[in-house]
C-alpha cells in the first residue's frame, strides 16, 4: 500500500486514485488527467509542475491540445495568469500576450478550470481544464477537477518521499515516523484550508452574484466540517496509540453496530466492538473504497469467531495466508484513524483491486475491550 489518500467533500463519485507502485508518478499523474479531461468533457487539459522560476509540463490531454507537449518549459515571470492560490472557473481568462496561452491557440478563449496541486512544500503544481463556451463546465467540474488535483499532490508526494527515503536511511537523528505523520497532516489539511481560505477570499470581494454566494458558502462549510473530523480523528488516533482511549464497549448484534452503513449478510451475530469508533472506522474506509472508484458497500460474513467486514463488494481477493496488520503508510489521516482503531481491535486486512476492495478479518470479541470489560473470552 503506501499511497496518500486525500478527501475532497462531496457526495458524489469520485475520480480513481493511483495505484501504489502502479508506475512512475509521470504515468500516473497522466492517467489522473485524462480521466478528469474525461469525465469533465474538457476539450485541452494540461498539468504543470513548478520547478524553481519555471514550469514544466508534465502531462497533456484533450482533443484540442496542439501547440502545448509534455517537457515544455514556461517561466513564471512571463506567464502571470498561471499562478491562481486557490481554485475555480475561471470563465473570461484575459487574453494577453504570454507564452502559454499563445501555446495553446485559440482554445484558451474558453471555459478554464484551474487547481493548484498543493503538497507539502506548498504549491507544486497547476492542473488546467478547458472546454468552449458552448458547453461551459458545471460546479460539479470543478468538484471533480479539485479532486484530481488532490490525487495528484498525493502521487508526486509519494514520489519525494520515495525519492529522499534512501538519502534520509541511517542519518542521524532522524525521526522517520515523525516526519511521516507530520507530512501527512500537512497535505490533508491543506486542501480544505485553502477552499476556506480561497473562497472566503471570493466572497469578501462582495461581486459574487447570489447563486456563487450559497455555493461558495456551502464548500466553506463542508470543508471546515472536513477539518474538524481529521482533527477529531487525530485525537482518536493519538489515545489509541499511548493507551488512553475511553473505549466504549457494547456487546450487540453486528447490525447494531453497522446500522447507519450500507452493509448486508451476517448481521446477527453477537460482537463485542466499540459503539463509536468501530462505526467510525468503516465508515471511512466506505470513504476510502469511495474515492478510489470502488462501491460503497460493506459485506459480513463470520466465520467462526471472527467477522470478515467486505469493503467494495465481494472484498479482496487474495490468498488465505495474506492476512497482516494494516501497513503503517496506509493513507491519509482519516484512513490511519481506521487502521488504529481495526488494529485495536485485533484485526488484520487484505487490499485488492486498484486499492478499492478490502477484507477486513476482526474477532468477533475484541480482546482489547474483553480485558477491558472484564467478560469472559
């Protein structure tokens, strides 16, 4: 596993993300392109990669793209309108003399989308849509061109990281796990720091007409909302890990613990979970299926004394023997929320598919909370 998962607020289906170890972060940040271009019916589609003063382009999509190839080189100083903090559409982009639009020819007359793919460096890149003004994108376009540019600040992320974890192997004083979680926090809250930061900077304009107010209003709302569950999440996860959670044992039909999830099967068995945090995790790993392309549905099966949770439809298909503990990279900060809280649990996991299917394989009687509680085994 091993990739970084970031959650842009929205209910409705996301984009794919890329598979761990799938390909270099080239190819993959490509395929994230296309598939938004795509599914957002843009006619050119362009990714750009900050490197110093300049940009590099690093992938290219589109019926419509002619004059702009993958390795072009434009610098910062003489292309201005490439430089947005935050994003959204930008219908009526001024037409003036800078090499990049000049590149792309009559088509940047159109609609734009323009995101800035923020890491934890700050920005990193700049991911631009564009289609004719005969069919204009939709605020659901921009939902799903932000997504894109999330995913593919997790890829070139993983990248980095892979690319200094050899420099950074046996250097004194380092704290590696530290390091990792620290550059997780930091891109996760990253995104919906910069639509509340962004879009807030809109509406203090005060020239939004009334429909662009309530929307834009909406999307600050739901992203505080998605800082405050990661913050939630992290102080969940740090309880966990130093022993100091206030486990809230119950002992109830597996139903009773899935009932505000879409699951199905063996739901009459009795278990011996946490109410709250047990929940909590597999709603989020719906969350993480969800994202990824896969089906947000959750299958039970027992199988003697454990439960098998089923995420994505008919869960992983892996050997028997390839149970283990969730990799500690696994994700986001929402999805190392889920691993701590199966892992207490005692659980062990397989992935499958595109990272869109998981088995998760949990004691019917958690021996955490049976030494906790005091019943019997």
């Amino acid at each position: 596993m091993g990739q970084r998962i970031t959650f842009t607020p929205s209910g409705r289906r996301p984009l794919s993300g890329a598979l761990p170890g799938s390909g270099s972060a080239e190819r993959e940040s490509a395929r994230l392109l296309t598939e938004v271009a795509g599914r957002c019916r843009a006619d050119a589609a362009v990714l750009l990669v900050r490197e110093e003063d300049r940009w590099r382009v690093m992938a290219v999509a589109g019926r419509a793209i002619r004059g702009i190839h993958v390795g072009d080189v434009f610098l910062i100083a003489q292309n201005p309108s490439l430089s947005p903090e935050f994003s959204d559409r930008r219908p009526g982009l001024p037409s003036r003399a800078e090499p990049f639009l000049e590149a792309l020819g009559p088509v940047a007359l159109g609609d734009w989308i323009t995101c800035p793919v923020v890491g934890p460096p700050g920005q990193v890149g700049l991911m631009h849509l564009i289609t004719s003004w005969t069919r204009p994108f939709s605020n659901d376009d921009v939902e799903h061109a932000v997504t894109a540019a999330d995913l593919t600040a997790s890829v070139l992320d993983a990248a980095r990281a892979a690319e200094g974890q050899g420099e950074s192997q046996g250097a004194p004083g380092t704290e590696p796990d530290l390091v990792r979680a620290v550059s997780m926090l930091n891109h996760d809250l990253r995104s919906p720091l910069n639509a509340i930061l962004g879009f807030a900077e809109m509406l203090a304009d005060g020239s939004c007409p009334p429909d662009q107010v309530i929307r834009y209003s909406e999307i600050i709302h739901r992203s505080g909302e998605s800082v405050l569950e990661m913050l939630d999440q992290l102080v969940a996860q740090m309880r966990i890990t130093l022993g100091m959670v206030r486990w809230q044992p119950a002992e109830a039909p597996v139903r009773a613990f899935l009932a505000e999830l879409p699951a199905e099967g063996d739901l009459d068995a009795t278990a011996l979970w946490d109410a709250v945090l047990l929940p909590g995790a597999c709603r989020v790993l719906l969350d993480v299926v969800a994202l990824l392309g896969g089906e947000r549905r959750l299958r039970v099966r027992v199988d003697g004394d454990h439960a098998e949770l089923m995420f994505g439809g008919a869960g992983a298909k892996a050997p028997a023997d390839a149970d283990e503990p969730f990799d500690r990279d696994f994700g986001g900060v929402p999805a190392q929320f889920a691993r701590e809280v199966f892992m207490a649990h005692g659980a062990t996991a397989r992935v499958g598919g595109h990272g869109n299917r998981f088995t998760v394989r949990v004691p019917l009687r958690a021996p955490v909370l049976i030494e906790a509680t005091g019943r019997p085994a």
